[in-house]
C-alpha cells in the first residue's frame, strides 16, 4: 500500500509526456514557481521539464512506492547540487511506511494489525552527462523480505537527443497505476511486472513511448530465451487550467506478471497432482511450465482540471489463458481490471490534502482473489515536509457463489504514515 497525494496527470503540468507521478505538494509548488517564472527563464524552465518528463517516462509501470524514492532522490539531487564536490553526483533517498489496518473479510473473523507495510532505501548516481544509475532495496513486512527492488543503468541526455535506454531490474512500462489512495489499484495487483529488461525510449513534444525485451520468469514450454517483450505508447497536452494526457501499452505474456506468475505456477502444479491421481500415465506428459503465451493490453486516461483530478484505466488479457494455467467457470479466465478515481486537493489545517473517491472492479479474475467490485473512500494530509499522514475505507465484494466466489461483502480501514527522507 503506498501514499499518495495527486494523480498522475498533474505532473504533466510540467509539460509531461507520461504517466510519471509526484507529490501534490511538491507538484503545485513547482506549478507555482513555473507560472511565475519570465520570459528570460524560458531557455532553463524548458530543460528542467525535459529531465522531468525523462525521469516519469522511465518509471512507468512503477508502484507508488518507487515513485515516492524517485522523488525523494530527485530532492537530494536539488539540494546536493549547490554543494559542489563528489556528493553533487550522488544521492540517497528512503521511504518509510507504518500501517494500522482493521479488515472484516467476507469468510472468518475480523482482524487488525499494525504494520512496516515498506521500507525502501535508494541510491542514485550521475556518473556523466550521459549515464545514470539507480539502485534500492525493499522490505515489507510479512510480504518482502529484504531483497534489491531497483538496479538500474540509464543512458540519457536530453540536451542531445529525445531517445534514452534503460537496462537492469525495473518496472517494465506496462500500465500507469496511478491513484490518490494508500492501497493498490486493481490493474497493478494483474498487471506488475518487475523484470530484468532492457528499454529504449524516447519524449518529443507530448509524445513518448518505449519497447522493452526480457526474459521471463515464465519458461513457455521449457524455453529459456529472451522472448517477452512489450511496448507503450503516450500523449499529453496543456490547456490554460485543463491537463490532459492518454497512454496505452501492450505486453506479450501477461502470465510472467507478478501476481499472476504465482498463480499460473500453483495452478499447473495442482493439475499435475491431479492428473497423477487420477490418471498416472498421463502424468509425465503433462508440462510445469505454459505451454503458450498469453498477451495483455491497457489504457489509461488523465485529466486535472484546477484543484480536480481524474483517473481512468483498463487493463485486460488479450485472450483467455489455458485452464491448466488460470480458469474461469471451467474454462481458461481472459482476468481484466479497471479504476475510475477522482481526486480533489485542498487546505486543510494550513496543509495540503487530498480526498479521493473511486470505484474499481475486476472481471474472471475470482482465482486471483480479487474483489469482483471495489468502492473505496481516501483523505491524506502533508503534515511536514515529506512527511504524509493517510486515511482509507474500502469496500469491497466478492464474485457471486456461481462464479468462484463466496458473495459476500469486506471491508478495510487503513490509517497509513509515511516519510520520504
């Protein structure tokens, strides 16, 4: 679960070509500062947007999570720049998030915990003009053991040219995930991949899009080959006080996303053990690993319009995925999910916050224990400098009985404090 403060469209108020994400405090007040500025800053104003439309593009895909450190380095950046010496190239960031969570699921008793929900601490470093690395490491509590989340290597000089390459683990640009709210969206918990991938992209005028190659942790009938790839695609405009952007992206195995790659492995296991039962000589025959791939799309929709913000995206299989691999009512599942958000930022207690409203779904996607329909409610409030206190309520229900599901109802209530350092 991470906080969240402004949709992802608002950082294109700074002329971004992509779904990229920052703060809303640190958003507005660069805003602010941009609306200000006079004609004899255009020159320097217009490089410092490039380098900020480079940075979002290379996120895409990323949790919120990822987004916040980037953040955070992009602040020590700032600051270790008017120090001169070694440290100017080299920066450190952190994110620290303590969750309290009260769940009345919809089977058994309710629960309630308090939680590390993640720690992360990065490492950023310009090497050149032309070379960037990134590296950090995750841990939540009960979820991730401490493990390198990001090692990344980007080649980029927007001065030069609008083309940048990115090699090593990261996100791969499939999906925008963006939300004002502490929990997930539905599209992430289907469509996150982390990978160890190269990129090539590139951010002209609006325009940005990249393609990406990796090899999966999927072996498609035992194959052990650079044969997953993907690519996307975005376009942002300005208007006076309306901002607009869209963006769609494609990747050819669905199935090696985070979520789903659990899944599809349990599930062939189960049918092994099955098979083996109750027909041994087939048992031999029949593959671990998936024997096809199956594609995946999505869409995504941005608008800020003044204080209001609004949030669209779908994302979907692109064909029904073997039984074997992920079913649905006897038959193999197409899973897909969407999230329509709408943010609203304002002054509370001389802070800024944020509320947020959205309604989010899934569909076949009942063996990925998702919700079928989620309507879930959120306030966050900047109470310091990189420091966010955050509050949500989620309701959610299950897929009918007929469909896998038990058809009852969940709720959850989330206060959430997070610090970026």
């Amino acid at each position: 679960m991470k906080t969240q403060r402004l949709s992802w469209a608002i950082a294109l108020a700074l002329g971004a070509g992509t779904s990229g994400q920052v703060t809303a405090q640190t958003l507005e007040e660069r805003v602010r500062r941009l609306e200000q500025e006079n004609r004899e800053q255009a020159a320097a104003i217009d490089q410092q947007q490039r380098t900020i439309v480079q940075q979002k593009q290379q996120l895409e895909g990323s949790p919120q999570r990822v987004e916040q450190l980037e953040e955070a380095l992009d602040t020590k950046r700032d600051t270790s720049a008017s120090l001169g010496g070694w440290i100017e190239n080299i920066e450190i960031g952190g994110l620290i998030e303590v969750e309290g969570v009260y769940v009345d699921p919809d089977e058994g008793s309710s629960e309630s915990d308090l939680v590390l929900a993640t720690f992360e601490l990065g490492i950023a470093a310009q090497v050149t003009d032309w070379v960037e690395a990134m590296a950090s490491l995750l841990y939540e509590e009960d979820d991730t053991d401490l493990e390198v989340d990001l090692a990344m290597i980007t080649i980029a000089n927007p001065d030069v040219t609008p083309v940048f390459f990115t090699a090593g683990q990261f996100y791969v640009p499939f999906g925008a995930y963006e939300t004002n709210l502490v929990s997930d969206p539905l599209t992430l918990e289907i469509g996150e991949s982390r990978e160890t991938a190269a990129q090539l992209g590139f951010v002209y005028q609006g325009f940005s899009g990249s393609a990406y190659a990796f090899n999966g942790d999927n072996k498609v009938n035992g194959d052990n080959h650079i044969d997953s790839w993907g690519a996307n695609l975005a376009f942002a405009q300005e208007r006076e006080d309306l901002v607009w952007t869209i963006g769609a992206g494609y990747i050819n195995d669905l199935g090696d996303s985070d979520t789903l790659q659990d899944s599809v492995a349990d599930n062939r296991a189960a049918r092994q053990l099955e098979i083996e039962e109750l027909r041994p000589e087939e048992a031999e025959q029949f593959s671990l690993d998936p024997t096809e791939r199956t594609g995946g799309w999505t869409a995504n929709l941005g608008l800020v319009y003044r204080d209001f913000n609004l949030i669209g995206e779908y994302l979907s299989a692109t064909e029904r995925f073997d039984p074997d691999s992920l079913s649905f009512k006897n038959k193999g599942a197409e899973p897909a999910a969407w999230n329509i958000e709408l943010g609203y930022n304002f002054e509370a207690f001389g802070k800024e916050s944020v509320a947020a409203v959205a309604y989010q779904g899934s569909s076949e996607a009942v063996n990925l224990e998702l919700p079928e329909t989620r309507w879930a409610f959120g306030w966050s409030i900047g109470l310091f400098d990189g420091t966010a206190l955050s509050f949500e309520y989620a309701h959610d229900k299950d897929y009918s009985t007929r469909d896998g599901g038990t058809g009852n109802n969940s709720n959850a209530f989330v206060a959430q404090l997070a610090v970026e350092f």
